[in-house]
C-alpha cells in the first residue's frame, strides 16, 4: 500500500512537472493544430489563435482592432497529463518497457482530444460568446451541441479519458483492474482424493 | 493462442496489446464509456441542476463554513457562496464534486458486481468523495486566503486530478476488496 502511494506521489509530481514544464510550448502546438483544423471550415479564413502564456487568445479578421479580444485557459484543458501519469505510475512494474511504451501511446492519444476540447471552446464562443453576426451563423442546435461538447469535456471527458486509455492499454490483474481475482476471496478446494 | 498474443505482445508491445485488450475488461471499458456520457446528460438537466445539484451545493457550502469555523476561520455564507472581507470563493458544478462522483458511479455500474454490492459502492463511495470534496473546498479556502498563486495551481489542477484519484481509489477498494470478494464468495 506504502509502495502504491509512493508510486502515485513520484507519478504525481512527474505530471505536474511535465504539465508545468511544458504548457508553453505544448500549447503552442495544440493552438496551431486546432487553428488549422477550424479553417480548413472556414471561407475565408478568419481565425487567429495566439498563445499567450496559459491562455490562448482568439483574434479575428472581421472582429475590429481594439475589440477585446476573448481568451481560453488551455492549462485547464490539458492537466489531465497529470491524472494520466499517475495513473501509468502506479502500475506494478511502472519502468517496464510495455508500461512505458503504453504511457507514450497515451500521451499520443491525448493529444487530439486536446486539440478538439479548444475546437469546441473557440465553436462555442463564436457560437454564443462573440453575438452579432459571427454567431448568427449558428443554428440553435449548433449552439447546444458545442456548449454540451466543451461543458462535456470539461466536466467529466477530460478524467474519462485518461481512464479510458489506462484500462484499455493495461493488461487484466493490474491494480486499476475492476475484474482483478480478489486475493482475499475464498478458493474452492480441490477434493482430496483417496 | 494466448502464448502467441504474449510472444506477439513482446514483439510489438504498443500496438498488439490493444488489439488484445480482453473481452471481460473490453466489456467494462465499453459500459464506462456508455455510462459516462448517460451521467452527464443527467445532470444537465436543468430540473436536477434546479432541485437537486444547488441545493446540495448550497450544503455542501453550509457544511465547508462550519468545517472552516472549526479550524478557526469564521466565514459568512450567501448561497454557494462562502465569504470574509478579503476573500470570496463560489462553490459551482466541477467543485462541488460531481465531476468525481459521476467517473466513481459509472465505473462502478460497469463493473461486474450484484446490484447489492453496486449499490454499497455507490451510497459509501459517495459518502466518502463528499467528505473529502469538504477538505477539498476549506483548503481551497484557505489557501486562497493565504496565497492566491497557490490558489491557482490547486483549484485548476491539483485538487482536481486529486478528487479523480480518490475516486479512482474507492473504485478499485470497492472492486478488489467488496464487489469481488463477495461475489466470489456467494458464488463459491
């Protein structure tokens, strides 16, 4: 139990380091990709997403200069590379080639869900944030699906996913494992024969 | 054909092993994530979020006030919010630890258990989350009212991933030391 817990804290702290230590530049790469992911919708192009520190700021062509321009914080989308480390962390055999090469597949896995969650923020604030013509382009039943897409992954997505990936991606009899053999539980004994 | 897949996995552990995930925990993955979206979709609802998620925020913000009037911090409370002159914290959806009780249920309404067992899960697994969701709120508290960075860190980020784990713990106490165990042993 000591071992687990201390598994968890090194997980922990390797997370909030790697998740610290990296926001800039990873947001750098999850603006980029989500900014050319809504313009290859967008004729012409309008959107402009510029990091600026944690946040990631929404600049529009059509939006006149000296307007406030919105901004989203992506470090509360992305912390869930801390969850997601731990979680690997506490693996019986954490170093083990096949740990490892489960958790780097993780971080891969994570990534679009990263870049659709800003997807979703930037659609939802066109759609019900910005007003006046930008978001009387979006019917009714758009404005619903983003707001519940990016309330969503908010909420519960962002802590689902990265359980998702560690049951899927573990083999059964791990720690996190709900069918795991109870060590505790009674065993049948086989009859004595003779 | 269980030795291939453990010489195949060998060979090429990242992408082998999800083709091999087994059907028995394939199953639950898939239920957790049918579940989860179902739990969302309820607490949307703006009937639950009228009658049932405000005024259990509003209690849990009761309760945060008297934990912090216990530890020496007299604070005024106006509906979920909890109050001194120089500083204020509003207890919303995502701090008042639905977030952690909606992954705990869902996974433990996946799990293979009885429904008895299930729901000795949830109620004491609920329970619990909640207890610690009270520490969780008095320390937010305080830290805010001592230091606002760290305020930032632990309300964005490490409360949050923190309320999961525990969530996750009860989950997996729940499944290898009730659900399991006794289950097995009706069955034996």
């Amino acid at each position: 139990m000591s071992r687990l817990l201390l598994k968890g804290l090194a997980g922990f702290a390797l997370g909030l380091a790697l998740w610290l230590g990296l926001t800039e530049p990873y947001n750098r790469l999850v603006a980029v990709s989500a900014e050319g992911v809504v313009r290859l919708f967008e004729d012409p192009n309008r959107t402009d997403l510029r990091p600026d520190g944690k946040q990631v700021v929404i600049y529009r062509s059509d939006v006149p200069v000296g307007t406030k321009r919105p901004g989203i914080p992506l470090h509360d989308l992305t912390f869930n590379v801390i969850l997601l480390t731990v979680l690997f962390a506490i693996d019986r055999r954490p170093f083990s080639n096949r740990n490892v090469g489960m958790y780097l597949l993780s971080l891969l896995i994570l990534f679009p869900t990263h870049v659709f969650a800003l997807i979703a923020w930037v659609q939802d604030l066109y759609a019900s944030g910005f007003g006046g013509e930008i978001s009387a382009r979006y019917s009714d039943l758009e404005k619903s699906v983003w707001t519940n897409a990016i309330l969503f992954y908010r909420l519960v997505g962002q802590f689902g996913i990265p359980l998702i990936l560690r049951w899927s991606l573990t083999p059964e009899g791990s720690a996190a494992d709900p069918a795991a053999p109870d060590s505790r539980a009674p065993k049948k004994r086989r009859p004595r024969r003779g | 054909m269980f030795r291939q897949l453990r010489n195949r996995r060998n060979l090429y552990p990242p992408l082998v092993v999800v083709g091999a995930v087994p059907m028995k925990r394939k199953g639950f993955v898939l239920r957790f994530a049918v579940l989860l979206p179902l739990g969302f979709l309820l607490v949307v609802l703006p009937w639950v979020q009228t009658h049932v998620l405000q005024p259990f925020t509003q209690w849990l913000a009761v309760a945060s006030a008297a934990l912090l009037g216990v530890v020496g911090h007299e604070v005024s409370r106006v509906g979920t919010i909890i109050s001194s002159p120089t500083f204020a914290v509003d207890i919303r959806n995502g701090c008042n630890g639905v977030e952690a009780a909606l992954i705990l249920v869902a996974a433990i309404l996946a799990a293979p258990a009885s429904w008895k067992n299930k729901l000795i899960g949830v109620l004491g697994g609920f329970v619990v989350l909640q207890a610690v969701n009270l520490v969780r709120i008095s320390s937010l508290y305080l830290l805010g009212f001592y230091n606002r960075d760290l305020f930032d860190l632990f309300h964005s980020a490490v409360w949050q991933v923190l309320i999961i784990l525990v969530a996750f713990g009860i989950f997996v106490f729940w499944s290898l030391k009730i659900a399991k165990g006794r289950d097995v042993a009706a069955a034996a």
